[in-house]
C-alpha cells in the first residue's frame, strides 16, 4: 500500500526525481517522459468516465485500465534487470494485452464497418477517447524511443501500449452512439 502524508518534497526542485530503483535521473530523462504519457493518458480516461458513468459496459473496463496504466507506469518506471526473477517487479503481463484485444473484438462487433477515417468528436465521451487515443500513441513513441536508446521496455509493456491505442479508438466508435455520431474524413472536401 502506498501512504501519501505529504504532497511536496522539495526533492525534484532542483529539475530530478527518483525511478522506483532509487536512482536519480532528470526530469526530462526519456523514462519519466514515458511513464508521464503514460500518467497523462490515465488523466484523460479520467476526463473520459465523467461521461461513460452510465455506459455499464465501457465504464468497468475504462476502471479496470486506469488501474493498468499505474500499473504500466510502475513498469515502465523500474528499468529490467538481465537476473530479474519473474513477478519480483511489478509488469505488465501478456494476460492483460490479450483482454484489450477481446474486449476490443466485443465492442467493434456492434459497430458498423469503417468506410472512411474518423474525424475525432462526436459525443463528449468519444471526444475525449480521442484524445486519451492520441496521448497513449504518445506514450507509446516514448517507449520505443527508451528502446531505440538501449533502455529495455518490456514487450508486453510495448505491446500494450499499441493495444491500448486501438481499445481507445474503438471504444470512441461505440461511444459515439455506437458509430452512428461518427463524423468521417472528406479527402480534399475544403479545397
């Protein structure tokens, strides 16, 4: 459990902070960067269940995944070590990974087929999918970014984080009145 009894430190006044190993490291260091998208995906998901409350479907997944991006940021916040014992840290487990793609594959199955690219909008709700959609994709290029400078990423960290993307952009299809508040892309119509 976690115990909160003081909001500032004073610690990272001078532009660090700590990953979960202790070790210092700039604010700016492309972990924090990775672990922030994350943490600022979550926020949007938050923006998000203010209008889902009512979905008894989308909002108990919406809940379970603000849970899995703590979990993610703690994962992506604890650089893996080559002797790492398997469940010594917390990660993200492929288990996870394949409930996104189910639920996924349950919410695109009452949508109507894609004829065109969604504009993002529609509904309040969809709106604001969108946008967690495009920060998760953020988050996501930290992460290869970590990778492509040696820093290892786990792959169902990696992995999920493509997932999550999808899962968001679905869920705003069937938040938009199940795609019937779709607004589509008109190539050139404003020429």
């Amino acid at each position: 459990m976690v115990t909160l009894n003081r909001i500032y430190t004073r610690t990272g006044d001078a532009g660090t902070t700590r990953l979960s190993t202790g070790a210092p490291v700039s604010k700016a260091d492309p972990r924090v960067e990775a672990y922030g998208a994350v943490d600022e995906t979550n926020a949007c998901l938050g923006l998000v269940r203010a209008h889902t409350a009512d979905d008894a479907l989308l909002d108990p997944m919406l809940a379970r995944i603000q849970n899995e991006l703590f979990d993610l940021g703690a994962d992506l916040s604890t650089p893996a070590k080559a002797d790492e014992a398997a469940g010594s840290v917390l990660r993200i487990l492929d288990g996870q990974v394949e409930r996104l793609e189910g639920e996924i594959d349950e919410l695109n199955g009452v949508l109507p087929p894609l004829t065109s690219f969604v504009l993002p909008g529609g509904t309040p709700a969809a709106a604001a999918l969108h946008l967690a959609r495009t920060v998760c994709r953020r988050a996501e290029r930290e992460a290869v970014r970590l990778i492509e400078g040696g820093e290892p990423v786990s792959g169902p960290a990696l992995r999920y984080l493509n997932r999550l993307s999808d899962f968001l952009f679905v869920a705003a299809r069937f938040a938009n009145d199940r795609g019937a508040a779709e607004v589509f892309w008109k190539s050139g119509a404003t020429r």
